[in-house]
C-alpha cells in the first residue's frame, strides 16, 4: 500500500468519531465523505469512492473493483474516482458499516450475514442451499425485480446496497477424514461464521459448530482446538488451511453475496449522468468479478493440491435434507418466503 493510501487510512479510522458527532450536532444528516467533494456544489475537483475491504489485493472483488475505477475516473471526465483499501485497513466489516453510516467512509464490502443485524430479512440469501450455482446467484442478487426493496430497506439506517458480488461457495474442510455423509462429522468441532444460524446449520450438518475470528483458524486447526472450518478454495489455499486440514469435502452448503453498500447521500451527491455511468460500470464489475473468481478458484485448487490436500465429492442430497429444517425455520415473514420463492424459481426458469 502507498503512502497517502496509508496516511488517509489512518485518518478515516483517526476521524470517523469526530465526523459522526459533527454530523449530528451540525444537523445536516451525513457529512462529507473523508477526502471527497462537498456535496451540493457545482466544483469540478475529482471525488474519490473509498472502499474498505477486507481481503488482499489478489482478491477478485479488488480486482473488479480498482478496475472499475479505471473505467469509471474515464467515463466522468476525472470526476469521480474508486480507491479500495484492502485487508481491513479501515477496521473489521463490522466497524466499516458504522463508517458507511456515519458518512466517515463511501463505501464498504461487506459479507451477506453482517446486514442481518439490520434487517432479518437479509437472511434470505444467507440460507444452505439457495442458490444452485454462481451464476444463478449473480442474477438473482443483482436482479431488481427480486431484491430492490430488499437493497432500499436499510436506506432510513445510513445504508444502500449497491449490488452483491459472488463470495465463493462454501464447503467443509477438515485434519480427520474427507466427509461424505453427515454423520462423518460426527465429533468434529467446526469454525463457523459467528452467527446462530451458522452454528445450527452445523449441528444439522452433523458437526459442533465453533464460531472464531478467520485469523484464529489455523493455529486453533494446527493446535487440535478444532477440527476444520467451511469455507470456499480460495480461503482455503490462499490461508494456507490446506497445510493443517488436507481434507476438503464439497458439501457446497452455503454461497451468500458479498454486498457493496454504501451511504444514500453518497449516491444523493451524483449528478444523474455520473450515477447512470456509476450503475452501469457497476455491474460491468460483478461480471469481471465472477469470471476472475472461476479463474482463480482453478488456481487456488492447484495449490491446495500441491499442498497434499485432497478434494472429494459428498452425497449433496442427504447434506441438504438434514439442512432443510433450518430453511424452513427462518423464512418467517411475507418478504423472506416471496424472494425465496422467486429465487427458486429463477433457478428452475434456468
């Protein structure tokens, strides 16, 4: 990272609390972003979209994204720029939705589960077995027919969701055995994200769920205090978890978005032109995104391999009817069973 990424990123983290408390006590709502144009003005000065992210700057989300500035800083005549600070220079994803709402920080990409916490319907995309393939789930997230509502709901709390990146599919990995059957879990204490539903969806899937921080994993597989974790090849070979956890089973249980939102005023500030060219490089950039990550994923393959993991198949059918409880569970609301429903049927529709 350069050194006036690392300067302003010390200064977003530094300010985020004084721009907060200025924005409330000026009454304006959300002050302007850190290194930005004012809003409201007729200045013809570049504005820089700051991204935090919280993987490293191979990452295909980071990829599209800095190429989307490329295109997008052309496409306005230098109005409007994107800089994506990777590996949670500007804090954890939880710190960096508090900087999107307090107008501290432009934008933020964050994982599916997080918004939970900000509207229960959100849970919808972060169900086992949703979405049949990336492809299906790249239509359906980005599709407005199914999510604007959805995307619009958090606008009253500081938060849009501006579209929904591929996050990779999920399965489980394990220093034991390669699994096959739920019942080869049986024992083995999982890391999971750190959320109930995460921890049940593994009590039906036949392990112990076991919530803890990514970067706790390999010691704690390394050390016997757990067993493996679940997560997609790319976590998997880029973290090296191929060295203390060689079996990888593809139970493909859970492939939930990676959402960039953003802050309404941030959006409010466009003029018209520059938000159309905004939309549009957007998605431009969740379909260079997909196809890096079917790349990379190859890679990442190669290297577990080269690593000595092994990679099986499982009995999806038998993974999927002891999870179809918990999906059940949670469709609990009018909204939740309706884009439940229109996802499935997209993914039937082909």
């Amino acid at each position: 990272m350069g050194r006036r990424r690392q300067v302003v990123a010390m200064a977003a983290v530094a300010g985020a609390a004084l721009l907060a408390v200025t924005a409330c006590s000026a009454g304006t709502g959300v002050p302007d972003s850190i290194g930005g144009e004012g809003g409201g003005g007729a200045s013809t000065a570049e504005t820089v979209l700051r991204v935090a992210f919280n993987q490293p700057e191979n990452h295909p989300q980071y990829i599209a994204l800095e190429a989307m500035g490329d295109r997008l800083r052309e496409r306005t005549g230098g109005a409007y720029d994107i800089d994506v600070y990777p590996n949670e220079t500007l804090g954890a994803q939880r710190e960096t939705i508090e900087l999107v709402q307090s107008g501290a920080l432009d934008m933020a990409l964050v994982g599916g589960p997080l918004l939970e916490n900000f509207n229960p319907d959100f849970v919808v995309f972060n169900l086992p077995f949703t979405f049949d393939s990336q492809d299906h789930q790249r239509r359906v997230t980005n599709d407005p027919a199914i999510v604007s509502e959805l995307y619009s709901s958090l606008d009253d709390q500081g938060i849009h969701v501006l579209g929904a990146f591929h996050g990779g599919v999920r399965s489980v990995y394990n220093s034991q055995r390669p699994v096959t059957t739920p019942a080869d879990l049986a024992g083995m204490k999982i890391r999971v994200i750190e959320s109930d539903t995460n921890i049940e969806m593994m009590r039906l899937m036949g392990g112990n769920g076991t919530p803890m921080g990514q970067g706790e994993v390999y010691t704690a597989i390394q050390s016997g205090v757990i067993e493996g974790g679940e997560n997609n090849e790319l976590i998997f070979a880029n973290l090296k978890h191929s060295e203390v956890a060689p079996y990888y089973s593809y139970t493909r249980h859970l492939m939930f978005p990676d959402y960039l939102i953003t802050n309404p005023a941030v959006l409010e500030r466009m003029s018209p032109e520059h938000r159309t060219a905004f939309t549009e490089e957007l998605s431009a950039a969740i379909e260079e995104e997909a196809q890096l990550w079917k790349t990379e994923v190859e890679k990442a393959i190669q290297a577990a391999k080269d690593a000595g993991a092994q990679f099986n198949e499982v009995d999806s059918a038998a993974f999927a009817d002891a999870i179809r409880p918990l999906v059940e569970s949670k469709l609990t609301t009018d909204v939740t069973r309706e884009i439940h429903a229109k996802v499935r049927a997209a993914a039937s529709a082909g």
